[in-house]
C-alpha cells in the first residue's frame, strides 16, 4: 500500500471536498482517502491495483475538480518534510497567488454593480418604483453580463447537481440566481407571458446581481484566508538552515543539511543558523533560540547540553553531533503540528454546505410537487386556463423566496462591517471562522514574553555589595565593559547607562570569557562582568532577585564582587488592565510559557493571573491547548512567537501580536497591531457583537424562507384567498436583504471598549 497527497483545485466549499472524497473512496483500489478544504489537499490510501491520476481525473473532472500530484510516501513512511515537495509547495503557492488576483479582479467587477443595485432596491421601496419599462432593460444587461460572467461557476453547480446529483452552495445560489433571472426575462422580453401569468412587470434582476457579487466576495475573503494559512508552513521551512559544515577526519566539508544524518559532527560558526538538534561536542556558545523558544535572553550553552535546528549562534564556535534531523528535528515537529492544526476541520463550518446539499433538493421537490397539485388539484375545481398562472406563479415563487439572498449575505455584511470596524481599531481578523470561535472562548490562553512583557531584557535593578560604589557607578562600570562585547545582554546594560547619561570609560585592553562573562581594564583596574557563582546566588539581595525570575550580572573590581546588574523582561503597562478586563467578560485567564517558574509567577502576580503553566517546551504547548479543550473549554491562545505558532493554530481562536514572528501571526486567525494586548479584550468583545448580527441575520433569513414558502406555495390559497406571486416573493427577499444589511451596518455604531 501507498499513500500519495494531491492538491485539489476545483473546490468552493466544505461540500466539495465531501464530494472529492466520496468520488475518491468509491473508486476501486482506493483503500481511503481524506481531502481537506482548508489545505485544497488529499490524502489518498491506495493498494497495487490503484487507479492512475488520469484515470482518477477523468472522473472527478466531470465535477468541475482536478488533482494534481504533489508527494509520494512509499510504505507509509514519512518523509523528510522540510525538503520533499518544496519546489511543488513554491509552485502551488504561485498558482494560488495568480488565482487570488483573478479573483479580486472579479470581485472589483462585481462589487460596484451589486452595490449599485442595493441602493435602487433600497430607492424603490423608500422613495418610489422606478419605471419598468426603462429600468428592466438595463437591469437585464447587467445582470446578464454577471450571471454569465463572473456568475458562470454557480451555474455550473447547478449543471453537476443535474448531471451527477452533487450539491454544494453553488448549487443552491445557481438555482437562485437562474430562476430569479429566468423568470425577470421572461417577462421582460415577452410581455404576452407576463399577460398571460397576469403578474405585474417588477423583475428580480437586483436579486440575482446582489447574491452573486456578495458570495464572490466572501469567497475572496475565504481563498486570502487560506492563502495566508500556506504562508505560515513556508516561512517555517524557510527558517531550516541551507547547509551545514560536516567534520570528518579533522577534515570541514560544507553539505547540503538534507545530507545531514545522525551521529554528524557538525562546525557551527559565530553568527550561523544551527542545522539540525543536536548535543554539543566541544566549545561554548550563546544562542538565541527567540525564534523557537520565544524567550528573549539568549542562552549559554557548553559541551554536553542540547542545540535546536533553526536558532542562531550569537557567539562563540563550537562542534556539536546531530542527534535529530530531516522531521525529526523540533522545527520540523512545529511545521508538522501547524500543518496539522491548520488543516483540521470545525464541525460548524461545514454547516452551511451540509443544509445546502438537502436544502436544495427538497426545495426543487417542494416547487415541483407544487406545481403538480396546482395543476391537478386546480384543473378539476377551477379549470386548466385558471390554475396554469397559479401553478406557475407557485412553482416560481417557491423558487425565488427561497433563493439564498439573506443567507448568502447574513454572514458576509456581518463579517464585512465587523472586519473592517475592527481593522479601524488595530485588531485585524483573517476569517469569519476567527471570529465566530473567538465570540464562543471562555478561557484565554497567554504566552508572557513579547505577549504579556515586552519581549526584550532591561535592567531593573542595580544593587551595591559593599559601601564603596554608588549604584550610579557600578551601572558606569558594567556599560563601560559591555559596550565592547557582542553578547545580547550587553545593548540593555548600554541602554541603561545611556538614559542616565552616564560616560563609558574607556578601555586599551577587553577579553571575552565564553560562557562565563567579560573583563576590561578600565582606569587602570581589571574590571569584570560575569555570572554570579553559586555562593554568589544564595546571597538574600541576589536569591530575591532570582526569585523574581531575573537573571544578574555581577560587577567584579580587582577580583572582589562590588555589585549586580539585574535584567528581566518587564510587563506590558496595561497587561493587568487586560486581564481584569477579560475576567469581567466571565472568560478565564491563563498564563503559559516556556520560561522558568520564578519568572512567570512573578510576572502572574503583577497582571492578576490565578492559573500559571510554566516551563512548557514548545512541542508541548500545543497539546496543553488541547488539555483545556478536552476539559470541555473553548480556548483562545494568544502569543507572538514560532513557539507559540501550533498552539495558536490549534486553539479554537489564534490571536498573534503584530510585534511578534511572521509565523506566529500566519498561524493565528487575529492579529493585533502594535502588541497593544489590551486589544485581545476589544477583539473578544467585537466577536461576540458580529456573532450576535451573525445570528440574527440568520434568523431572519431563515424566517422569511420558514413563512414565504408555504405562502408561496398557495397553502394559503384555498381559506384565505392569498397567494404569493413572484413579484412578492422578490419584494420579500430585498426585505430581508434589506433587514441583514442594516443589522450588520449596526456594528459601525457599536462601541468597542
């Protein structure tokens, strides 16, 4: 057996990919298959007697989809994903690229007229009808160069429904928008028919030419969405070092890091991109494993302690042995979890697509047998000629009053207004799906560096040991020694002295001590910066400091200890604001972080946070996520770095801050400008508003289907003398077109905060 992955195009929504998959699965030699929308991609089980790809499009074809190979995996076995297919990947991105302009070009082209078309609707109720007999002509044109144009793929849907019984949302907004147009022009290029149905001229060419330019826009929206969702996998395969320096008998060698296999020894130099995991050999180091880990201070690192495949080298050279490599490596597990989380399914978003696929047949059914009874059932008690004009005028009116304008733009004007209210405030949504999980979290997760803190070390305190020096001069000495040195540490005890417009002393001699700390000779004295030793660490003034989960430097004159430099990441201003603000909206605040216990609960206790998970490797952060959700919560993480990227991608809402990694932000479903974390509060709170709008509009949509069909249908008919005709029917359908647009357009009013 082997399973092979394709790229599907063709797909439109959740419903196609239920199609694609059963087409799949019902074809002999196919043992399994599972294709995902969210990915446009499927997976495909196949024995040894499987069909071919051509063999395989030639049935799919017949639906308006296609497959096209992208990765092999002979025996099950996994393949070395940060290399497999990535010309494949680079290509696909291309075409989706060259899709995505398509269809914002069509979408410009659209838009105007079905905006247009809304203002004349909203004219003619308010104001006045327009004549007839000037505007349905015109109407007709623009609605024919629509439905024919950038309506064709509807009415496509409505084709393979007909042909193969396959239904999907196009299917159900084709039938739509051809009966609604079917109908206008009858009337309007043959008045006899219109005489003959007895009906009035009023046509529902708007109708057709609203529905077609708001769905193709929320598809636009949707296919960016996804777009993006590519990006984030590739900039992580983008953060795998290139090459690699091979030791081999004394002898460097630089390999492509494909070459790369356990049990290597490897040279990493000062400012390389460390290849694959591993153990160091010989040789110290400082490296900023930020991209990975998401904590701020580099880390020392000496012979017997691990590295990480995608961090950098800061300082110092050493040689380590590769332990993990190719999707083994911790990178390639984070590209695997964000690939995974991203492309796995919401149950509530096929909910559309899975009404539609039963919505449609029985609607058609309903319109036919109606038709049927009127023309039976009328013919014996008020004769042929009389029942012909109700049976049709039933038949289309069923057709039209279930045409899916208020569905089709419930939570696309919702979506549209609530997007752009939130962009006005920096709080920048990616998908209806974001805000719809977002609106139903009642636990927030947050990361604390660069989420809660501000992501990059600063010197809080500066303590004397002895009587000499003031503290003044102690953060004199230390500045004046790490002005010279490289170290990441280094810039904030610089920093410091320059806000207190301190002079740097000069120094003719400067040594670097890896791994231990630096010395100058300043004034004639030997002056180190250095870490604290162990007698040094259980001082009262340093075990405080280190309680608090920062870490010291301490100032050495002459080989006597004179003071320390204290440097932490320092919190957010109004972080604590946010989370009082989160606990007042009933949702529960948690703090999880890779750094150590003393920093985060420190950090806890300032922002106000009960519940604390420290110490969280990345791989792991991803199923604490899912922990809470098994426990029966809904989960919303927010975090800003590569380590936090499968937890935001797993969560039921990913919110990313804009300071942080581009993974991150890719991987999450909200983005919040600037890292203003007060913003997670006002991003809750417009979700749950456009979620309210969202149902409403649902409501009424639904309601004026649940009373205009058996209206329409003439139920009504027989006690009460009433019966829908088209032109009603339409007027009810721009009525609640009408009632969904000015719902939405409320969230422009709403306050946020």
């Amino acid at each position: 057996m082997s399973r092979k992955k394709y790229r599907v195009t063709g797909m439109s929504c959740a419903s196609c990919a239920n199609i694609v998959q059963k087409k799949l699965t019902a074809m002999e030699g196919v043992e399994g298959a599972d294709v995902n929308f969210a990915t446009e991609k499927a997976t495909v089980e196949l024995s040894d007697g499987a069909p071919r790809l051509e063999a395989m499009n030639s049935q799919l074809e017949k639906l308006g989809y296609r497959l096209m190979e992208e990765e092999t995996e002979p025996g099950m076995e996994t393949t070395d994903r940060t290399h497999a297919g990535a010309p494949e990947e680079r290509k696909a991105g291309e075409e989706k690229l060259k899709s995505l302009r398509a269809m914002k070009r069509t979408v410009l082209l659209v838009l105007p007229p079905a905006i247009l078309m809304v203002a004349v609707m909203l004219y003619g109720m308010l104001v006045r009808p327009l004549p007839h007999d000037i505007y349905n002509p015109v109407a007709m044109i623009i609605a024919t160069i629509i439905l024919f144009g950038p309506g064709k793929p509807f009415l496509k849907g409505v084709s393979a429904f007909v042909r193969y019984r396959a239904a999907t949302m196009d299917t159900l907004i084709g039938i739509g928008t051809l009966a609604a147009y079917t109908y206008s022009s009858a009337i309007t290029l043959f008045p006899s028919v219109r005489e003959f149905l007895q009906v009035d001229p009023h046509t529902y060419f708007d109708t057709a030419v609203i529905i077609i330019g708001f769905v193709l826009s929320g598809k636009y929206l949707e296919a960016r969405a996804k777009q993006k969702t590519g990006e984030a996998i590739e900039k992580l395969i983008g953060l795998q070092a290139k090459s690699a320096i091979i030791v081999r008998d004394g002898t460097e060698m630089t390999v492509p890091v494909s070459e790369v296999r356990r049990g290597n020894l490897l040279r990493v130099k000062p400012g390389a991109v460390i290849p694959v995991d591993g153990i160091i050999a010989k040789g110290t180091a400082t490296i900023d494993e930020s991209m990975v880990t998401g904590e701020p201070v580099p880390v020392d690192k000496a012979p017997g302690e691990e590295v990480i495949g995608g961090t950098i080298n800061k300082q110092g050279s050493f040689t380590f042995t590769a332990m993990q490599v190719g999707s083994n490596t911790m990178l390639s597990r984070i590209i695997a979890m964000v690939e995974e989380a991203q492309g796995s399914r919401a149950p509530i978003q096929n909910m559309a697509d899975r009404v539609a696929s039963v919505f449609v047949p029985l609607v058609l059914l309903f319109a036919l047998l109606t038709l049927l009874l009127w023309l039976f059932i009328g013919s014996l008690t008020m004769g042929f000629a009389a029942a012909l004009p109700l049976a049709i005028n039933s038949f289309i009116g069923i057709l039209v009053i279930a045409c899916p304008c208020a569905l089709g733009l419930a939570t696309p004007t919702a979506i549209i207004v609530g997007v752009g209210r939130g962009a006005e405030n920096g709080i920048l949504v990616r998908n209806a799906e974001a805000l719809e999980k977002l609106a139903a979290a009642d636990t927030v997760v947050f990361d604390k560096t660069g989420t809660l803190t501000s992501g990059r070390p600063v010197v809080t305190d500066i303590v004397a040991l002895n009587a000499e020096p003031e503290r003044s001069h102690i953060l004199q000495l230390a500045a004046s020694v790490e002005a010279l040195s490289e170290h990441p540490l280094a810039r904030a005890i610089v920093e410091a002295a320059e806000q207190q417009q301190l002079q740097l002393l000069e120094s003719p001699e400067f040594k670097s001590m890896e791994g231990f700390g630096v010395s100058a000779l300043l004034e004639g004295k030997r002056v180190q910066v250095r870490k604290p030793t162990v007698e040094e660490s259980a001082l009262p003034s340093a075990s405080s400091l280190l309680a608090e989960g920062k870490t010291l430097a301490i100032v050495d004159v002459e080989g006597s200890a004179v003071g320390m430099v204290a440097l932490a990441d320092t919190m957010k201003e109004n972080a604590r604001d946010a989370v009082e603000a989160l606990k007042r909206q009933g949702v529960k605040v948690i703090m999880m972080t890779g750094d150590r216990v003393e920093a985060a609960e420190w950090i806890a206790r300032q922002a106000g946070i009960d519940t604390v998970m420290a110490g969280v490797p990345p791989e792991e952060k991803a199923e604490r996520i899912r922990e809470l959700q098994r426990e029966g919560r809904r989960v919303a993480m927010a975090g800003d770095g590569i380590n936090d990227a499968p937890a935001l991608a797993v969560a039921d809402a990913g919110i990313a801050m804009a300071t942080g990694t581009d993974i991150a932000i890719a991987a999450a479903g909200i983005t919040l400008l600037k890292g203003d974390i007060m913003k997670v509060t006002e991003a809750v709170q417009l979700a749950r508003a456009t979620l309210r709008v969202v149902r409403r509009n649902l409501f009424w949509a639904f309601f004026y289907n649940i009373v205009g069909i058996p209206l329409a249908a003439g139920a009504f008919y027989p006690l009460f003398g009433l019966l829908l005709n088209p032109a009603f029917a339409g007027m009810a359908m721009a009525g609640s077109s009408v009632s969904v647009v000015a719902s939405s357009l409320w969230l422009k009013r709403m306050r946020i905060r």
